[in-house]
C-alpha cells in the first residue's frame, strides 16, 4: 500500500538537511506517541475487551450484550482465517481472553514503489505520526506481514491470536463512538486500514492531525542508495507543524461561519 506523497522538500536538499529533518522528525514523533500512549493509558476502562465480551474474557463480568459480541466476532474470524492465515479451526470461547493482555501500539509501516517500470524499488516506509493498535500477542503486524508477503509458515496459536484481537479492537472502538469522539478532540483520527497482504482484516490504526510525507522520489532513491537499506521514515518538517489543525480550534471557528 503506497501512500500520496504530500512533501514540500525540493530536490536540491542536501542529504545535511535530509537528516537534519531526520532527526527533528524523531523527536516530534516520539513527543506524539508519548502523548497518544499516555491519552491511551488513561481510556484504558473505555477500551478493555471485556466492556464488550464480558463473561468470555473474565468469568467475574456479566455483560448484556456479550452473546451478541461473542457471535459476530466469531463470524468475522471465519470470514477471514482461512486466507491468508491458513487457519483451519473455527474460533473457540477460549480465544478471546487473549484480547485482556493489554495494548500495544506499534509504528504504521507500508511498502512504497518509488521509480518507475524496470528500475522502480520497493521501499519499506515508517510513519512518524501513525500507530496500529491492537491488543497484545505473541506476534507483531511486521512479523506476519512479512511472513505472509514472504510464504513463511505461522504458528497457528500466535496467528489464531493476532487475528482474533485485531478483530476485537475493531469492534470495541465501533461500540464507543464517544471514545473515538476524545482522541478526534484531541489531534487524532481512528483510522480502520485494510490491505492486500492481510486480507479483509481490519487494522485499527491512529493518526494524528499533523501532516508527514515522503521527499521527491529522486532524493528518497538516492538517500537510500546511501544508506544500503530498502527503508526510510516520512518527514515531518516546519510547514506540517504551521498547517497543523486543532480540532478545537476548528469547531470554534465553525460557530462564526
């Protein structure tokens, strides 16, 4: 899955400046994962798994509705084990109590083709300013991606697991609106991802509202020649940080219009 480049770097830049604004963009970034895992740890009883599965992740919750959660969480697995993953067996009961491990929050990545016909490369690209988040597994999204993209063979048990709390996130965040409605107030945006590697599973991911991108492709070639590695971050640099939208400010200048 590639991503439109939206960079005002020229192609004169040096590759001082490139890593120049490098290094900066590392800094903002883990300033906005900082904030987005704090944000995060605080939502955490919103955003528990047994809010929704109940007495399937812990004998001791009752909910209402956890049959009716249980049932479509078992449909979708079936709609989406068999491929990619070569999951044989249906999802049992057991399943989804591993979805009560906790978060994780993970860097988006996406191959880029940069170059065009015979001398176009594929480049694996970091997002400095997205996160797929799901419930903690064994296996990380990297792992199976790369796994699945290369015909690896999968440990049934980790992958049973990765996608049943992929899955489980998805449905927690589309029963609470008002939980998506915070993170949106404050400069995120749940985005819900799928792509051709992982099939129909819907990967939850957060965005925030501060623009990153690619340089022009002749410089992102070069400063990958340079470097010996199939890989490179998006940048973030000082016109995404004048651009940058606060919701707040937004829905305030939204009462004079």
């Amino acid at each position: 899955m590639s991503k439109k480049k939206a960079a005002k770097s020229e192609p004169s830049m040096t590759f001082d400046e490139l890593f120049e604004l490098r290094e900066r963009t590392e800094v903002i970034s883990q300033f906005l994962e900082k904030e987005l895992t704090e944000t995060l740890a605080t939502l955490w009883p919103l955003l528990a798994a047994k809010r929704v599965f109940g007495q399937y992740i812990s004998p001791r919750e009752t909910v209402k509705a956890a049959d009716e959660a249980f049932s479509e969480l078992e449909t979708r697995f079936n709609e989406v084990r068999s491929t990619p993953y070569g999951l044989m067996s249906e999802m049992a009961k057991q399943d989804v109590a591993s979805a009560a491990g906790g978060m994780v929050l993970s860097p988006w990545q996406y191959p880029y083709v940069v170059g065009e016909a015979e001398a176009s490369k594929t480049v694996q690209v970091t997002s400095p300013n997205k996160w797929y988040f799901t419930y903690k597994s064994e296996y990380t999204l990297p792992q199976i991606s790369q796994a699945l993209r290369e015909k690896q063979d999968l440990w049934p048990g980790p992958t049973r697991e990765f996608v049943v709390n992929a899955l489980a996130m998805d449905m927690v965040l589309a029963r609470s609106p008002g939980l998506v409605r915070i993170l949106e107030s404050l400069g995120f945006k749940v985005v819900i991802e799928t792509n051709r590697t992982m099939g129909k599973l819907p990967l939850v991911t957060i965005e925030s509202n501060l623009r990153a991108a690619l340089p022009p492709d002749e410089l992102l070639l070069k400063a990958t020649r340079f470097s010996g590695v199939s890989a490179f971050h998006e940048l973030i640099d000082a016109a995404a940080i004048e651009e940058y939208e606060n919701p707040f400010v937004t829905r305030l200048q939204a009462l004079f219009e």
